[in-house]
C-alpha cells in the first residue's frame, strides 16, 4: 500500500491541505477554507488540525510537511510569530502536528517551502541556485543553493520583504522604513491606492467604480484589475511595488547571484505591464555583468503546498 504524505500550509488569509500517495504527481485530494479577518493562532491552528483529519479520513500518514507564513526556527520546529496574525508566538507547531497525527513532521517558513517546491516541481527545475519570492498578504523568501535549501545560522535566510529600499519611506511592521514588504505586498497597494483616491477625487474614476465609491474595499486586487482597464492612478500603486521589487531583487544578484529569481503570490499575477516594470528595474539595479532570469512560479498559489510535500521527505531536523 502506497504510504500518505499529509501537506499543511498555513497562509496568512486562507489554509490549505493536501493528501497525496509517496512519489505521486498529483494530490488525492485537496482543500482550501478561508480564515475570517479576527482569526488567531488558536483558530487557525484547529482549521488546519481539522483539514488535515478530514482529508485522512482515519489513515495514518507516514509523514507529514507544514508550511507557515512567517518565521520558523527549521531545528526546533518552532513558530517565532506571524507578523499577520496573532497568537503564534513561540509555538512548537512540529510537536503539536506530530502529536496530532503520530507521524514525522518538518515545519519551515512559506517561502521556504515554496523554494523547494519550485525547485523540485515548477519552476526552478534545473536550477541548481535559486531565490524564490512570494509577493502577496507578506513579501518573503526562500533560497536553494547548490539544490539544496538554506536557511542561515537562525533560520531567518531569505527574508527578502525586509529589504530596506527607501530608508525614508514608509514605516513597516518590522520597525524599519521603505522595506519591500511595505512597498510592494498586495495589503499596501491598496493601501497606498486608497490614500491617493481620498486626496485626489478627480482621479480614479475606473477603480472607483469597481468598487462602488466604497474605498474600505480597494484592495491589492481590485487595483491591479483597475490598472488593467486603464486606471492611471491604480498602475500608478502598482508600479510602486513593481520598482521596490525590482531594485531588491538587482542587488540581491549582485550580492548572490542566483541562477533565477522566482515569483509567486497573488500580486504577481498583476499583468504584463507589471512584470515589464520589474524585470526593467532590476535589471538596471544589477551589475551588467551579472545574469540571472525573473521568471513566474510554476506551481502558482500551490507552491507551499507542493513544498510541504517535498520537505516532509527531509530527514527530521
């Protein structure tokens, strides 16, 4: 009989699970719930307990992968917190899963995961380096060197959305200014979009009416489907995020050169025009010397969960 691979991936707006056999391509099935704008750590972690039973059905599953949106100590297993929802500070989610389901678990940050993810089964396939970027509720990545993961001394490697850009922009979680997460994740583009349309009411008018004149509900969606329909004052949003992106991702090749820069998350699914920006300014942020390829994920919004499958092959930390 065909050994079960349990794959949880806590995001920071929805939970996903999915059961596949051992060296199987496809899932057995697959479920997705989204978490209300209270949830916390107790509440998301129940969701996921529950999923993760649901999709078993009473089956044992010979191991288990987890990714979490926000920084994990890969040795331990541990949440350190989650810079989007409260009460995950210092969790020991590895022992909690394995307790839960009786089978080995590995834990590690999203990007991370969707690092090996990719590398193993989308986008990154053949590269033997690579940084893999998730731009959506967070900015985070994940490096593959010399095909393997790594993670740094604390396992805080790859957080990319903690690139200060601007020292005199705005002020993000982290405590500092202008840091990419704060330019350019999906929650600030709509941020920033809804800002400008309350200063300046004779522009806007295609996002305005996506949205009924209600700005409450401008987000980093509905600008980019703004900027698509030729909204100004929406590309103008995402064009910042699109520069903040790209001048991080420019110096990172010039300090590591990767083979390839890889790019998930629901706002880089923000068009054409926006990957034109971004690829642009990287490029002139980066050495001529140096190349590397900005390509999209593979495995779109499922790469932390192809992921979780891979790393729950690891041997234990």
């Amino acid at each position: 009989m065909t050994e079960l691979i349990l794959a949880l991936d806590f995001g920071g707006t929805k939970h996903t699970a999915g059961l596949i056999g051992r060296g199987e391509t496809e899932f057995r099935a697959r479920r997705q719930v989204i978490s209300p704008a209270n949830a916390d750590g107790d509440y998301d972690l129940r969701t996921m307990l529950g999923l993760g039973h649901e999709l078993l059905g009473g089956a044992q599953p010979a191991a288990v992968g987890v990714s979490f949106g926000g920084p994990v100590d890969y040795d331990t297993g541990t949440v350190k917190l989650s810079h989007h929802i409260p009460g995950w500070e210092n969790r020991p989610l590895r022992q909690i899963i394995t307790a839960e389901f009786g089978a080995p678990t590995n834990v590690d940050n999203d990007a991370n995961v969707a690092a090996v993810g990719e590398h193993r089964f989308g986008a990154g396939r053949g590269c033997a380096s690579l940084l893999y970027i998730t731009v959506s509720t967070g900015v985070g990545g994940g490096w593959i060197l010399n095909n393997r993961s790594w993670r740094g001394r604390d396992s805080m490697a790859g957080e990319f959305g903690h690139i200060m850009v601007d020292p005199l922009g705005p002020l993000c979680v982290c405590g500092s200014h202008g840091c990419v997460e704060r330019l350019a994740s999906g929650p600030y583009i709509g941020r920033r979009a809804r800002e400008w349309l309350a200063v300046q009411p004779e522009r806007g008018a295609i996002l305005r009416r996506l949205v009924d004149d209600d700005l409450n509900a401008v987000d980093g969606k509905v600008v980019a489907e703004a900027a698509a329909q030729g909204d100004e004052l929406a590309w103008e949003s995402l064009a910042v995020s699109a520069r903040a992106l790209g001048q991080a991702i420019g110096s990172v090749a010039n300090l590591i050169n990767p083979e390839r820069f890889v790019l998930g998350g629901g706002v880089t699914k923000s068009g054409e025009r926006y990957w034109d920006l971004l690829r642009a300014t990287a490029r002139a942020a980066a050495m001529p010397e140096v190349s590397y390829e900005v390509v999209p994920a593979g495995l779109g919004d499922y790469a932390p969960l192809w992921g979780a499958v891979a790393i729950a092959d690891e041997p234990p930390a």
